[in-house]
C-alpha cells in the first residue's frame, strides 16, 4: 500500500518518509476501528453496504478524480455501529483504489445532507471519517463538499474543521445542490443532485465483490513478491504480515550498481545529517550550509527506533524498501543496521528519481536545491465559489471603539466638519494592507478600469477557472468584504467595462449572488462611468460569453431603478433570478444633502436580499443572510464603500446599540483598498447614521447644522 502514498505525493517530491508515516496512521486507524478482514456476507455489514448510504458514483470529475457520496439521511446513528460504518466506507474506497486513475486523480467525496435531520447527524463517527481521510488513507483528498447543510450543522462543523490542517480546509466546502456544478460536472452527479447520472448501488457492490483484491497483506505480498521473486515472503508473528529484512535487502541489492545515490546510515538507526543528494549533481558547500540551517527549523519525526501500534521497525523497513523497488529506484547500501537501512536508503534513492535536485534530512522534509520546502499537497488558489458554514463570523460588534449613538453625536458635535475630515486624514494616509500583484500583471492591467484603484491579492475574488483556460483567466477586479456578523457578505467591485461584463456575470453565477447594487450611472457630465451590462428595457435580451442576461422587469422610483433579470447559463440551460438595484439619486458633485433617500434604498436591498434567500429554501446551505451581495459604482471605492459602510454600521446599531464608524472604514479599507474614496463621503457615514437613528426613534432632537459643506467631487 505505501507505493499509493507515494504515488499520492509524485506530483511534488518523493518522500519515503512521508509515505511511510502515512501508512503507519493508516495501519493505526485499521487496527484500532477494527477494519480488518473485512467480509461483505456477513451481518451487520451486508446490510449496511446495502443501504447505499455510502458508495462510489461511476462517474469521474473533469481532473480524473473518483467521486465517492455519503447520503447522511440513509445513517441512523442507533441502528449502525461505528465499526460497521466505517467497515462498509473502507471496503468500497478499497475497491475504488484498485483502480490507477483513482491512484492518480484522487477522491472528491461528497456529504449530502440533503433531507437529513439531527438525529442522522453523528458527530463521533464525522470525526472518525475525517480522521481517515484528512491523511491516513491513501486517496489524495482533493474536495470535501457538504451539500444543502441545515442550520444546526454549523456549530459541529465549525468544530470538526479544528481536527483538519490548514491545508485541507481550504477544500472544505459547504454548497448548495446548483453550486455543486461549480466542483463537479452535471454529468458526473446523481440526479437527485442536479446531475443526469443514473447510479446503480447494487452493480458496483458486484464489481467491488468482484475486483476487491488490495488487502494489506496481498498487496504487500505482490509488491515484493515481484521484487525479490523467486525469493518468497516470510511471515512474522506481529499480527501484521510482513517480509524478513534479510529478503528485502537482498533484493535491493541485486538493484545496486555503481552509479547510485550512497546513503550512510548510523548504527543506531538515525540518518545522519549530511543530505542524500542526487546523484551527479553540484552542490556547493554554501548551498548545503543553507539546507541545513533551513531544515533545522522543521520539526522532526519520530525516531526510526519507535514501534507504533505493532509496527516495528523491520515492518517500516520492508514496506519502505518495496515501495522503493516498486518505483524502479536503484540505490546502494553501506549500514550497519540492514533493518533501518533499508528505509533509509530507499528513500536516499528515491529522492535521485526527483526531475530537480532535492534534500531529505533526518526528518524526512523533502526540499528543492533552494532549500525551500517543498509544498504538501500543492494546488491552484482555492475557488471561492463557497459561502457558509466554512466562514467565521466577522466585525461582531465587540472589536473597535464602539459607540453609543448619544456618543456618535456628541462626537460629531466635538470635531466638528474639519475634525472628521482630520480624522478621514489618518485613516486615508495609512499604506495599503496588501499587495497587488494580479492586479498589476500585464495581461490583467486591461481589466482595471482605473489604473491607481487596483485590488488586493488576499481578498480578491477568484474566478474558476477551466482546464483549458489560460492561468490569469481567474482575475476581476473585485475584493470579498465581510460584513456585520457575516464573513464575505459584500463583493466590492468596480463599474464592468466592456471587455469584462463576461468576468462580471461569470462571478454573479460563481458566487450564486442575488442582488446587485449600482451607485453610479452609465454616464455622469458626459463620461462614462460604468459598462451597460444589463439592458434597460424589459423582455431584451443580452449575451456575454457562456451568459445571457434577459431583462423581465423594470420598476422606475424618484431614487432607484429596480430591475428584474433572468439570468441564463448557455452550457447548463440553468437559469437564475437576480434584482439589479440602481441609486439614481447620487448628485453630480459630493454627496446627498439628505440620507433619506440612500437609507430608505438600504433597507429595500437588505429586504430583498432576505425576501431572495427565502425563497431558495433547502437550496441554500450558506450564511443566513445570503450570498455576497455585489456592489459597484465607477472605481468600487467611493459610493460602494460608503453604502457597505453604512449597511455595517446600522446592521450593529440594531443588533447592539452601538457603532464604530472609524473602524468600520478601516476594516473594508483592509479588504478593499481606498474604500470611502473623499473626505465628505466619511462625513456623510456619520451624518447618514445619525439620521438613520433619529428616524427611527433612537434619537429625540438632534442639531445637523454646520454640516451641510461639500468638498471636491468624488466618485
């Protein structure tokens, strides 16, 4: 089975060491939940692989990996035992790695809960089927994806992250059944999950009964029996069937020549801390210095001396050394002690398959001739194409310096027009928090509408990208911003151009937005401030790329234009429903004389996002409150950070009766950088919310005068 860790990890480096280790969790986790000798006849076993509740779908993602599906409404936790569960999930993953593909590709698995209740939802038996797969079983994990999560899932699964690494959670993803087309092809998903695949449980129990072949010790068996053959395996009485050190080494040396990596192991089984390099390879002294010094730094793994669970060292041996042979390596020997020799040198060898020179120190942390480590489970940028339970709740009220709003008042009153404006000062001459290194790439510098309003690298939203696209296809200029008590609940983004409407509707669909929000007109003194994306008249129709976007309503108002889109995926026929709401009522110069108008249009578009988010039912697995609502104006810094600002701050006010406007400002200027873009659109925050809070009773009387100045124009 180590020859499947490594060909887990083949894509970065060859690690023995790693591989090894990943065997020994997965040896720990078999022997402790009792998945040995596993026999699909008999009870309670037979009748829970009839279930179907778990099974492997006959379909494969567009990168090549298995898909495997958990249907948690089909799990009684009174009824299944741990050990059965995870007998019959082990018994058909088993089966699906037989397969090369698998081997290459990895698994996707799947937790639908859709239709589940509570008394389904086994927390234990979650950690325990994470345990397995997060490292300790041989299937490169490449997505976790919870399907239609209810609400009461969000406190476990918030806990249930803890015990995945980093790495790994950023794979997790919580979707709803439409989203699932984002990470998986419609062809590829049941029916019941928005796919057109038929699935057939009982047909793939025949083929796992049929080709199950990968039993521990059959596997063992086959790989060193082709090694060292005619040589057979001998059996060792540890309760785990092993292969004598004496066969293994000896095989390996019938691979030996003299043009091989030489890997000098000490006596008492520790590798000694001059790197195995690959053979014929410079490496200067001052490089291997730095190596050193680098790989000092890293955590060591356990000594090669300790036996774990019953695996002792000469079992670590023989496995190290078959999955060496197995991987065609040639290597040659100068030990005394043949047991951890043999691991050792298969890994010295190992490492001289590698296309760039590489360093395996005494911890077995691969790194490349830099001396940088090699990244575990590389990948592209994780979509950003969740949102929910996987997302922390942000500015929840306590961080800051809150105010009452009798405090914001007496504020204003003791600063007074210039003072604010000192204040916006501070915050606007602070650098920015982040970098721009997407924004500023050459093919990218076309999709920003203003050369100096770019958008950070940390927050930007990232577009899914298809294999056959080209690698920058994934930029917009467009930065998640989280909201109160809601991670990402804004997307901040600048007025589409022509050339990126396609980009724009392509992240409305991504992200599953409802409701978009338009500060700006088109056009504003004879320039154009914004791309026509929509069009203006009902029952027309437009096209951007794979989108097309059909006007069926238009409601006219003094302050706003509402207008209903049907918006169409030309590959999937899908269709959706988004409200476009646009603020017609901004001046030309400044800011408005008077809140009302802007605070009324904020409460119609939260009324709508909700009334949206409803209306999508068990659909929507997300955060409460809905997917990101998009908002633009002409720069997406100015008016959009003003209307954010003073969505946050009121939301906080109503929830806790208190507000922090300056580092409200501070907090999106973290994500979206230059938010609130002119000294009066910071002044207008706190005018704004001081009159949200008199009309609604929050406020007996209140003196606004002296306010009513204007500085330069702003966006």
């Amino acid at each position: 089975m180590v020859h499947l860790y490594q060909r887990r990890r083949n894509r970065e480096q060859f690690d023995i060491d790693r591989a090894v280790s990943l065997f020994e969790q997965h040896e720990q986790i078999r022997q402790r939940e009792f998945l040995y000798d596993i026999n699909p006849d008999v009870e309670p076993l037979r009748s829970e692989l009839q279930t179907g509740k778990f099974t492997i779908l006959p379909a494969r993602t567009s990168s090549g990996a298995a898909i495997a599906v958990f249907t948690a409404n089909r799990h009684s936790p009174l009824c299944a035992s741990h050990t059965t569960t995870l007998q019959g999930i082990v018994y058909q993953l088993d089966c699906a790695l037989q397969d090369n593909e698998t081997q290459r590709a990895g698994l996707v698995f799947i937790y639908d809960m859709s239709g589940s209740k509570y008394s389904n939802f086994d927390y234990d038996l979650s950690q325990k089927i994470l345990t397995l797969l997060k490292g300790g079983y041989p299937a490169r994990l490449k997505k976790v994806l919870i399907v239609t999560a209810p609400l009461w899932f969000k406190a476990p699964f918030k806990i249930l992250r803890l015990f995945v690494r980093e790495k790994l959670r950023e794979r997790v993803f919580t979707v709803s059944v439409p989203q699932l087309s984002l990470h998986v092809p419609r062809k590829a998903l049941p029916l019941h999950l928005g796919g057109t695949l038929l699935v057939d449980h009982a047909t793939w129990l025949l083929h796992c009964r049929r080709s199950m072949t990968n039993r521990e010790d059959e596997l063992l068996a086959n790989i060193v029996g082709s090694v060292a053959a005619p040589q057979q395996p001998q059996l060792l009485t540890n309760g785990t069937n092993t292969t004598s050190a004496t066969t293994i080494i000896s095989a390996v040396h019938q691979l030996a020549d003299s043009n091989t990596t030489v890997v000098t192991v000490s006596g008492s089984g520790e590798q000694q801390p001059t790197p195995a390099t690959v053979a014929g390879t410079s490496n200067n002294s001052a490089t291997q210095q730095q190596q050193q010094q680098q790989q000092q730094q890293q955590p060591a793994e356990p000594n090669e001396n300790i036996t774990i669970n019953g695996l002792s060292p000469s079992h670590r041996a023989t496995v190290a050394a078959a999955a060496a042979a197995a991987a065609g390596t040639q290597l040659k020997l100068n030990t005394s002690d043949s047991q951890v020799a043999a691991a050792s040198a298969a890994s010295g060898a190992a490492t001289a398959t590698a296309t760039a020179t590489q360093t395996v120190n005494g911890s077995g942390v691969a790194r490349t001739a830099s001396g940088n480590p090699a990244e575990f489970w590389s990948e592209n940028p994780p979509s950003s194409a969740s949102s929910g339970f996987s997302d922390d709740d942000s500015l929840a009220g306590q961080e800051g310096d809150p105010k009452t709003i009798e405090m914001i008042v007496q504020m204003v009153k003791d600063l007074g027009h210039q003072g604010l404006i000192k204040e916006y000062a501070d915050i606007r001459n602070r650098a920015p928090e982040g970098t721009f290194l997407h924004a500023r790439m050459r093919n990218n510098l076309t999709k920003n509408r203003y050369t100096d309003v770019l958008c950070y690298d940390h927050s930007r939203v990232v577009l899914a990208r298809d294999e056959d696209e080209d690698e920058l296809s994934d930029y917009i200029n467009a930065n998640f911003v989280d909201g109160y008590k809601q991670k990402n609940a804004y997307i901040s983004t600048q007025g589409p151009l022509p050339k990126t409407s396609q980009d724009f509707w392509r992240m409305i669909w991504e992200q599953h937005c409802l409701v978009i929000v338009m500060t700006t007109r088109v056009m504003e003194r004879g320039r154009v401030k914004c791309g026509q994306y929509w069009e203006t008249t009902e029952e027309t129709t437009l096209e951007f790329g794979n989108y097309q976007v059909r006007t069926i309503s238009v409601e006219c108002n003094e302050d706003y234009t509402v207008a209903s889109l049907e918006l169409k995926n030309l590959k999937t026929d899908e269709i959706r429903n988004v409200s476009h709401w646009q603020f017609t009522s901004w001046p030309d110069y400044g800011v408005p004389s008077t809140a009302m108008a802007m605070l009324n249009f904020l409460q119609k578009v939260r009324d709508k996002q909700a009334q949206l988010v409803r209306a999508l039912g068990d659909t929507w697995a997300g955060h409460p409150r809905g997917p990101p609502i998009v908002v633009h104006c002409s720069a997406g810094i100015g008016r959009t950070g003003t209307f954010i600002t003073l969505d946050i701050c009121i939301s906080r006010l109503e929830d806790v009766g208190t507000a922090d406007i300056r580092g409200t400002v501070e907090k999106i200027r973290s994500q979206r950088a230059y938010s609130i873009q002119m000294p009066d659109q910071y002044v207008f925050c706190h005018l704004a919310l001081i009159e949200y809070a008199y009309s609604r009773g929050m406020l007996q009387t209140v003196d606004l005068a002296g306010f009513d100045e204007r500085e330069q124009e702003s966006d």
